[in-house]
C-alpha cells in the first residue's frame, strides 16, 4: 500500500507538470495584449471561482480552518509572487528558456527542505538534482541572453515555487487539499486584485477566452499538486518538474515558432535523465 501511495504521489505530480505547462502557454499567449499582473489576476479570479463554488457544493464550510493560518498565507503569497514573476519571463523570453531556468525550484526545494521539514536527502538524489542543474546550463548557456536582467524574474519565480511547494507539504499533515486550495485562490485574487489597477489593460474576448483557459489549467495543476505532495516527500517529487520542459519546448516549437537548437535537446536529455533517477530512494 505504501508503495502504491507513493507511485500515485509521482503520478499525480506528472500530469501537475503537463496541465500547468498547458497554462503557461496560453499565458504567453496573453503576453502580446496584457501585463503579467493582470494575467495573473484573470488566472486567480477563475482559480477562486472555482474553488468557492468546489466548497459551496460540497458543504465544507470550514474550508479556511487551518491550525497555522500564517503558514497558510505565507505559501499563499510565495505562489502569488512566483506566479507573476513567471509570466514576466515569458513576456521576455522564450517558453523553453524561462522553463530552464525555473529548474532552481528543485533545488532550492531539496534545501528548504531540510531544516523546514527535517527531511534527509540521499547522495543518489542529490547528484540527481547536480545532474539536472547542469543540464540547465547546457540549455540557457552562459553568456548569452538567458543571463541579462531579464533572467532575473523565472529565478524569482523558481525561489517562490520552492517555499510554497515546502510549505504545502508541511501543511499536507494537518489541512485537507481544500484548505491549501482555498487558502491560495483567496489570497491569489486578493492580491493580484490589489494590484491590477495599477496596469490595468481592457481585455478584448480573445483576452477574456485564455484568460479563463489560463486560469482552468492553473487551478487544475494546483489541485493535482497538493495531492501529490500528500502522497510523497517534496524532494522527491521536486525534481519531476523537469518534465515540463519537454512541453515547454513542444508548445515553444508548434504555438510560438521556437525550434531548440542542439544544445537544448542535449540538456533536456540530461534533466529528464535526471528526474528518473532522483524517484530511486537511498
């Protein structure tokens, strides 16, 4: 039973790559017409739709019921910031190059992680996670534009999504999925409603349509995130993100016109390569 639990936490966080990769695309859609701030509002006012509407059809009206509330709202603006940080790197760069450079999620995750959650990492994960991070390298190469200002804001992002994602395990012990979720959508479209007047753009319909396609998908990888994180340990699960890679340079090639060159293949190859070795425990 334990093993099965533990092939359904790496199942689920396998298909959280592939729906939130869904989502970033058409966020980068949206790029052309909107800021970031208000493309991450649209996705957090869908998120927050349907989450309420989730609980309200449920009958779970303790959904905010949480014995660390603070930790609650501190994974909450982690996300918030990590999200609108992203979706910047993609107004600037390519799809597949922000996701590579997302990559320090990992493993900055596999750091937080020991003193906030007492964990213990294995030599064989840690080379997995050294073996990925060169990949990294070998895809954004040093020296060129993946290294301007602009890189900047997916290592923003990649610093945010740790802590949430160390949080949410953390709080995976004594809050059911529906209080993280509730938790996060509330205080997503808190803030990013605090802040959108600030760059408010009139969205067309087309705006409107992948605004709430975004949101959709976005809401969905939440959902399938914090049940993997019941099910296994962050920094085993951390390193599968690599995987978005791969759809980020699917959808780069046949949405956005971004074929990778060598180098990129090279690299992908590595990081996946390394993803499969770090589910082996030591």
């Amino acid at each position: 039973m334990e093993r099965a639990g533990r092939g359904r936490g790496v199942g689920l966080m396998l298909a959280a790559v592939a729906v939130q990769s869904c989502s970033e695309a058409v966020a980068k859609m949206m790029t052309v017409s909107l800021p970031a701030i208000e493309i991450a509002w649209l996705r957090y006012a869908v998120f927050a739709f349907v989450v309420v509407a989730a609980t309200l059809v449920s009958g779970r009206r303790l959904a905010l019921r949480t014995p660390r509330p603070a930790m609650q709202m501190l994974r909450s603006v982690s996300a918030v910031g990590a999200a609108i940080f992203f979706i910047m790197g993609l107004s600037l760069l390519p799809m597949a190059e922000v996701t590579a450079i997302s990559f320090m999620a990992p493993l900055l995750v596999t750091l937080f992680s020991i003193p906030i959650l007492k964990e213990v990492v294995g030599i064989r994960r840690w080379m997995a996670v050294a073996a990925g991070m060169i990949g990294v390298v070998m895809i954004v190469k040093p020296g060129t534009e993946a290294f301007a200002l602009s890189a900047l804001f997916p290592l923003i992002a990649a610093a945010g999504w740790a802590l949430a994602l160390v949080i949410t395990r953390l709080m995976s012990v004594s809050d059911q999925p529906l209080v993280s979720l509730t938790y996060a959508a509330l205080v997503g479209f808190a803030l990013t409603s605090a802040l959108v007047p600030l760059v408010w753009v009139t969205p067309d319909l087309r705006g409107l349509l992948l605004g709430l396609g975004t949101g959709a998908f976005g809401a969905m990888a939440q959902y399938l995130t914090v049940e993997a994180l019941r099910h296994e340990k962050a920094s085993v699960l951390a390193p599968l993100f690599y995987g978005s890679l791969v759809w980020s340079v699917l959808f780069g090639y046949v949405i956005f016109g971004n074929l990778p060159d060598a180098w990129t293949y090279a690299g992908a190859a590595a990081i996946i390569a390394a993803g499969l070795c770090s589910e082996t425990r030591t």
